[in-house]
C-alpha cells in the first residue's frame, strides 16, 4: 500500500511537470491568443482529470 502512494505521488508530479512544459510550449508555439487559451485550458483540464483519476485510486 506505502510502495502504491509512492508511486501515484511520483505519476503526479511528473504530470505537474509535464503539465507546466506543455503549457509554455503552447504559450510560445502557437500565434494568437485564443489558441493558447484554450489549448492550455483544455491541458489543464485533462491533468485535473488525471489528477482526480489518480486521487481516487490512492483512497482506496
């Protein structure tokens, strides 16, 4: 069970990580604002979800 928290602990700072990445990538990569709005809300919505999905099976 503690070698299970580690490695959900270790899935979500790594998705953190990943997260901040992809979300300068698109400040920088793409042209007008609107684009990176809503690639970077669509990003951090899917990590709330990952985030949510990993929580749920920690409880556990």
């Amino acid at each position: 069970k503690y070698m299970l928290k580690k490695i959900i602990g270790a899935l979500a700072s790594i998705i953190g990580g990943l997260l901040a990445f992809l979300c300068v990538y698109w400040l920088f990569r793409l042209d007008t604002w609107t684009e990176r709005g809503i690639y970077t809300g669509i990003s951090i919505f899917l990590a709330l979800i990952l985030i949510k999905i990993l929580s749920f099976f920690n409880d556990e």
